[in-house]
C-alpha cells in the first residue's frame, strides 16, 4: 500500500503536485495568498482513494486522466463543472464521475472538502457479468441513477478508506487487494449507467455446458488462494464472462465470484478449527488470508453457512 501527504500554501507547488498525482493541469485562484490546499491519498495496485481540502476557490482545467474518477462531496460546492456535452455543479453529499477516462474536464472547487477516488476502467470489464474483452465495459452517465445508489457507492468508498487502506498489514495481502477492487467496481456498475450487457446471449447460452462449469469450478479451486476475477474464471474455461455467468446461473443457481466466495470461507472454516488461539491467531487475520476485508460480513456468511459466529470456531480450536 502507498500513502503520501500534500499540504501546501503556494498555488504553482499545488498545480506541480496535482499533475502528477492526478494528470497534467492547469489551475487558477482569485486569492492566490490564501490558497491552501491539504491532500491525504492511500492506494493499492489498481485504485487510490484521496481526501482533499481546498480552502479557497480554484478553478481547474484537466487533461484525460485514463482511470475512473469518483468524486464525493462533503463539505462546499463543485461548479461549472465541464466535460463533453455535459456541465454541472455539486454540493454536499453528491456523488459524481468527474469525467470519463478519455476526456478532460474544467471547472471550479469553492471552498470545499471531497473525495476523489480513482480506479482502472479494466476493473469494470473484469466483474461486470456482460464483459467482452473486445468490447471493454464504460459508464454512459456522469451521476448515479437513484440517491439509494449513490448512498451504497459513498459508503463503499468510506468502507474501502477506513477500514481496508487504513490497515497497511490489510490492505497489502494480495486477495485483500483484489476482492476490495473488485466489490468497489462492482459497486461502481450498480450505481452508474452502464454499458454491461447482463443478459447472455444465443451463442452464451449454447456455451453454458456442464463440461464449461466443470472447468470453471477446477480453476476456481486450484486459484481460491490467488487474486481471481470473472473474467479470469471465464477465460479458464475458454467461454465468455456473460455465458460463464448463465451457466452458474443454469446449473448452480449461483454466480462464479459468489461461488468463489463459499471455497473460500471453507478455507477460511478450515483455518479456524485448525488454529492455536493461544498463538495470537484472530479472526480477523484468518479472514483476510481468505480475501474477506469486511469483518461484519464475514462472520455474517460464516454463520449462514456452519450455524456459528467464527470466534466460536477458532476458541474451540
């Protein structure tokens, strides 16, 4: 995990600094001798997540980023906010994409603290159930469609931020990386249009054989200990990510990363009841092996599945 720190009071070390955490830009301010700007960014391999507070008015003019951006307002207003065909302004708990990855973008921070949240487009492609690797999956609106979307998204990135990134023994283990990307991209897709295409196709359909889910279900264990996506399962078992989605459907009733999710947990229950309490063995640590980063969930499935919370497993051991 990476972390740096930014606090500044001059406007040319500001814009030095912001084109190279960000892109290449320019920016401006009307009081140039008040201008402080304070940036805390923690980050993984294929996101990072920035808190920013601008005590001034800056206006700001952009070069494409190439990743997703997400911004979260907490606290003054984002204005004028220009992109290709597209101009608003943002206040407090809104949830936006400043633009797509392919396309710069103006406007003007007044007086604000925020969020920005970057990620790799590719991550979209890799979970969404439609993906086509030839045709990589983009979002089409700059605002998530409901306030109930946008609140899951927040707290998303909230979670991600105080409870993954600010642990650096969490946020390093690799499956801790990958399945924290992947639920964040997931979430992405959920609130924002997209262009994922859920349903499968004739084609898919013809694909979604029991000898195509065998395959899948091989990788999946021979790979629950590694960083593993939708995509990768799909490409193990030489099928598309849509059609290998509607044979977990058709013949399990499930999809592939809930599926991953269950061997998992069973690796999980297995180091539970052969862990040494008195070695300092936790929980917490036994679940992050596995890829789960979120404790509460974690203990929610383990109960659904053994009838038990994981802390009465692990005392028995």
């Amino acid at each position: 995990m990476d972390t740096l720190t930014f606090d500044s009071r001059d406007l040319e070390t500001t814009e030095d600094f912001l084109s190279r955490a960000y892109a290449r830009m320019r920016i401006g301010s009307s009081t140039p001798a008040s201008s402080r700007a304070r940036i805390e960014r923690s980050a993984i391999s294929s996101l990072s997540v920035d808190e920013l507070a601008l005590d001034f008015e800056m206006s700001y003019s952009v070069t494409p980023l190439g990743r997703i951006c997400l911004c979260v307002v907490h606290e003054g207003t984002v204005r004028d906010h220009e992109f290709q065909g597209v101009r608003d302004s943002f206040g407090p708990g809104d949830v936006v994409l400043f633009a797509p990855p392919d396309l710069p973008y103006s406007g003007r921070i007044c007086n604000a603290r925020y969020n920005i949240t970057l990620l790799e487009p590719a991550l979209l492609t890799q979970v969404a159930a439609g993906a086509d690797a030839e045709r990589p999956v983009r979002l089409t609106g700059h605002r998530p469609h409901s306030a109930a979307a946008a609140r899951h998204l927040a707290g998303t990135i909230a979670h991600l931020r105080d409870h993954v990134l600010s642990d650096a023994e969490i946020a390093d283990q690799p499956l801790i990386a990958a399945t924290a990307a992947q639920h964040l991209a997931a979430s992405v897709l959920a609130a924002f249009p997209n262009t994922a295409l859920a349903e499968p196709t004739a084609a898919d359909r013809n694909d979604a054989r029991p000898d195509i889910l065998r395959r899948a279900l091989s990788y999946i264990d021979d790979h629950a200990d590694q960083p593993v996506s939708v995509a990768d399962i799909a490409a193990a078992a030489h099928v598309t990510a849509r059609a290998l989605q509607y044979a977990f459907r058709r013949h399990l009733g499930t999809t592939p990363l809930a599926h991953l999710r269950r061997v998992r947990l069973a690796q999980a229950h297995h180091d539970l009841v052969a862990a040494d309490p008195g070695s300092g063995a936790t929980v917490t640590a036994i679940a992050a092996r596995w890829g789960f980063h979120h404790p509460g969930r974690f203990s929610a499935h383990y109960r659904d599945a053994y009838r038990r919370a994981p802390h009465e497993t692990l005392n028995e051991g």
